[in-house]
C-alpha cells in the first residue's frame, strides 16, 4: 500500500543556483547534498514539512537520457513550459510581499480563485509553481 509521496524531482539547469534559490530566496532548508561517482544528489524541502525531500536534478544526458532529450528538457525548462506544483501558504499576499523583495519573479500576483488566493512564480531555472492559500 502507498503511504505517501516523499520525493518530487525539479529539474534545474543548475544545481548549485538552484540550490541557493531554493534555500535564500525561497526558505528551503538543504537536506541532502552528496557526490556519487560523478552524481549529486541534491534535496530540499519547506522547514516545517521534513518528510518531504525535493530533488534538484541536473539536467544532463546519461544512462536514461540522451544528448537530445537532454537539450530539448533544457529549453522547455528554461522557456517555463513546465509547471511543477502547488506549494501551501497560509497568508498567499504576505508570502508574495517576502518572496518579491527576496528578488523571486511572480508570473501572476496573487488573485482570488474558487479555492483561495493563488499567486504563480518561476524558479531561476524557469519552473513555476502555484503559490496558494486554500479556503476552508
């Protein structure tokens, strides 16, 4: 039986820029940071929710991915073709004032929605993310 979801994988065009976006700007702790024969594996995740580990994934050509593939990620990251998720604030228009003058780009300033106030920014590889404060 499936219990949860743990890990979620961000790919990024560069691990160490994201890594410092994700922990300055966005408030994220580290909480892996590990050289294997070549690989890092790369985690963060939001401090009061310590069972959840996003990965900051190079994107790079290897065993799974080839030159191509890898090429054709990287310009749909960077272009913000890719949406990753919804991240949780209790005060969506506080969270957008603090994360607007921590320098993070909002795609949308927060609006009203059928299910709260949501806001959309990008990562410093081009990811958005929805940025929301849910009703009820």
């Amino acid at each position: 039986m499936i219990t949860r979801l743990s890990h979620a994988t961000v790919y990024v065009l560069d691990q160490d820029e994201a890594k410092a976006f994700y922990t300055e700007k966005l408030g994220f702790e580290v909480r892996d940071d590990v050289r294997m024969d070549g690989f890092r594996w790369l985690t963060v995740g939001p401090k009061d929710q310590p069972d959840m580990r996003i990965i900051l994934m190079q994107i790079a050509s290897g065993s799974t991915t080839s030159d191509e593939d890898a090429k054709q990620l990287r310009a749909l990251v960077s272009k913000g073709a890719i949406g990753i998720g919804v991240l949780h604030a209790d005060d969506c228009r506080a969270t957008f004032k603090e994360l607007s003058a921590r320098g993070v780009e909002f795609l949308q300033e927060p609006a009203e929605r059928p299910y709260g106030v949501e806001a959309v920014f990008r990562d410093n590889s081009g990811n958005w993310f929805s940025l929301t404060e849910t009703y009820g």
